[in-house]
C-alpha cells in the first residue's frame, strides 16, 4: 500500500474532479487514510521489514541451517528491543509496535525452553550462530556436550558387554554343532565366521 501512497493520495485528492458521483465520493472519503494513518504504515513497514529480511534468509531455497535461523531469531529479538530509536518521531507508535512482535517472538522461540536448549546445542557449532551465544549458554553447550560423551561411552561399554555375551553363546552353540559335524560342516562353519557366507 506505500509502494502506492502518491497514486492513492491523488486519487483522494482530485475526488471531485475525476467524474465521481455524490456516493462514490462520500464512500472514498470514509476510507480516505489521513497523515497519521499513514505513518503508522510506515511504521508498520519498518518494523516488519526485518522479518521479511529474515524469511527469505531462512526459507529453503538458501539451505539454511539451525544456526543461520537462530542468528536471524537472536537478531530479530535484538531489533525489537531497541527501543532507544528516538530518531522516528512517532518512537512512542514504534515501541508499542516492536513489543507486540516481541511479545510473540518470545512465545514462539524463547519461552519454550527445551526447543531453544536444542537450538542452541545445534548453533554451538554454526561459526554464524556462535557469536549470538552469551559465554554462558556456550558454557551450557559445552557442559550438555560432556555429559552426552559420557553417556554414549557407556552406552558403548554396555553394548561391549553385550556384543561378549552375544559372542560367547555363539561360539558355545559351534562348538557343540562341530563336535557333530562333519568336515564339510567344519569348513564352512570356518568360513563363516571369517565374515563368510557360503550355501550348500
């Protein structure tokens, strides 16, 4: 609708002249969008803008990552609280208008606390991402990091254990087969468990 503000405001302006009846004209002028109208477009406009930014950044035709999207979300909250923009005259107009947005970009990507830990887990390794972390969330990162190490070496230990037991039941099942086979079956028993696969 800004892309079309001179087209619209000459419209509204020439209204009697351009050959409308008494009803069109009343009609335009109750739609008719005053200064003030306007430059709550615009700001509209500005604080919008970045999101628009970030769509396109983060849409899939540019592969992003989950770091580039949590830089753009970080970056876009950093936008909103700014409120010391006292260079726009209506600042007052912008602030209630960067708090709503805040509001629900809060909602949707900070207040859930395990998606952003996630997040943020998966932006410790994005160089983008990186920088957007506070010392203590890549504190965090590196704590969650050695505790999930941890667990996966015990898991490995388990799974050793497991792998023995399996291989012990298996060569005491062999062994009693051998004692019964013959020397073919010795053979290819043989094979078999150096990584063979041999059918009679």
């Amino acid at each position: 609708m800004l892309m079309y503000k001179k087209i619209i405001y000459k419209i509204n302006s020439e209204k009697y002249d351009i050959g409308l009846n008494k009803k069109q004209t009343t009609k335009l002028s109750l739609i008719e969008l005053d200064q003030e109208d306007w430059k709550i477009l615009e700001l509209i406009e500005f604080v919008l803008k970045p999101v628009v930014h970030a769509t396109e950044l983060v849409s899939g035709s540019q592969y992003p990552t989950i770091g580039m999207s949590y830089f753009v979300i970080f970056q876009i909250r950093e936008f909103l609280e700014d409120i010391n923009d006292h260079t726009v005259h209506d600042w007052k107009i912008l602030y209630y208008l960067k708090s709503l947005l805040l509001k629900q970009v809060q909602k949707y990507f900070f207040d859930n606390h395990t998606q952003l830990k996630t997040i943020q887990m998966h932006s410790y390794f994005d160089p983008i991402a990186f920088g957007c972390l506070t010392r203590r969330e890549q504190r965090e990162c590196e704590s969650n990091l050695i505790e999930l190490d941890e667990q996966l070496a015990d898991e490995e230990v388990i799974d050793e254990v497991d792998v023995n037991e399996i291989q012990l039941q298996t060569n005491t099942q062999r062994k009693s087969v051998e004692s019964k086979s013959s020397s073919m079956n010795k053979f290819i028993n043989s094979i078999e468990v150096n990584g063979g696969n041999v059918r009679i």
